[in-house]
C-alpha cells in the first residue's frame, strides 16, 4: 500500500498466472499414479506366475504318471487354465503400463478382437455367451493398438457386470460413411438389464432387454 499523509492513496500487487505450474504439478502426480500402479502390477504378476508355475510343475509330473483316465484329463483341465491365467496376467501387465511415447500403428481393429479371445473368454462367466460379428472388409485405422484393447475391454467389462445372471454377449465391427468422413464402428451388444423404470407407484423395476454400447473411429 502507498501511504501519503498517513493516508492510504494507492494498492500496489503482482498478479502471477499459476496455470502452467499447476498443470506440470497435475502431470506430475498422474506420472507418479502410473508408475505405482505399474509397479505393484508387476510384483503382483511375478509372484502370482510363481505360484502358477509350481502348480503347473506338479500338474506336468502328475501327468506322466500311471493314473486313472478320468485324473488325466483333469489335469490336462488344470494345464489349460493355468496357461490361460498366465497369459492373462501377461496381458494386463502389459497395458497396465503407460507408454511413454504414443505407439500409433496401422491396425485392424478386428485383429485386436481375435488377439483378445482368450483374454475375454476368461474374463466373462460361464454363462455368458460370446459371438462375433466382424465385418471381413473392416478397413484399418492409425491408433496405439494398446489403448484400442482397453476401449475394447472396458466396454467388455460394462457389457459383463450388465449380464449377472448370464446373457448374450455381441461383438460386431463395420464401416461406416458419413458425408465425406469414413468411420469404423465397434459394437458390444449385450443382453443385460436395463435402466430401473419407475411405475405409476415409484416403484423400481429391471426390465431386460438388448443394450448396445458404441466406439466409433474417424478415419483421417
């Protein structure tokens, strides 16, 4: 403040735009969330295919052993779900990392589809059915192939805590053309419950029907 005659006249102040510093200080934690969560994945990874070894080590032995027919093919059972919970762990460890840079490719988005099969079979109950319905003349698109398998697996996800009592799952690709622009559309129909519908007496209701979640691409 500028005092003239004991008077206050005048406030003097500086303005500092702090933006930039709080989106670098924004960034920062986000990096520092990633890496967390990266690392716990990875410990998490490395002593769960500890565990999956030993059991498929045992399961190995066992299966050159003179056992009855039936024990056999039990664990054969055993061999082919370890394997498969082996890849999956593999496989969310690996899009548990955020890339550095982005790694846009040309791809497919029916080959990330095929890539994921297993990953979804195991991921949804038993009483959840999957079909596809692929266009065959599906044009590729330039993205980060691992962020196009968390879009498809997230939408998966929703599809699934959808369907609790079981259903039918769809997943359906095509073009699209809209005035001069080319899109790809990623479809997931699933067969869950519905939005609670208030009656006349408010009253909440499920109503089952086909719900179907969309991802569309623009070409460029």
């Amino acid at each position: 403040a500028t005092m003239v005659a004991g008077e206050n006249v005048g406030i003097q102040g500086i303005i500092r735009d702090v933006t930039d510093s709080k989106l670098l200080q924004t960034h920062y934690l986000e990096e520092q969330k990633y890496e967390l969560i990266s690392n716990v994945s990875s410990g998490f990874a490395h002593d769960f295919n500890n565990y999956l070894t030993i059991i498929m080590g045992y399961s190995y032995f066992l299966q050159d052993q003179n056992l009855d027919k039936n024990i056999i093919t039990a664990i054969k059972e055993i061999l082919k779900s370890t394997k498969a919970a082996s890849e999956l762990i593999k496989h969310f460890t690996y899009i548990s990392h955020k890339p550095n840079k982005s790694e846009r490719q040309v791809i497919n988005v029916n080959g990330i589809i095929g890539k994921l099969k297993q990953t979804m079979d195991i991921l949804v109950s038993s009483n959840i059915s999957i079909s596809h319905n692929l266009d065959e003349d599906l044009q590729s698109m330039y993205c980060d192939p691992v962020q196009m398998e968390q879009i498809i697996l997230n939408l998966i996800f929703n599809a699934k805590d959808a369907m609790r009592n079981g259903g039918k799952l769809t997943i359906s690709t095509y073009n699209l053309k809209s005035e001069d622009q080319q899109h790809i559309v990623l479809a997931i129909t699933d067969t869950g419950t519905g939005i609670p519908e208030r009656s006349e007496e408010h009253t909440s209701e499920l109503q089952s029907h086909s719900f179907i979640s969309y991802a569309v691409f623009c070409l460029k």
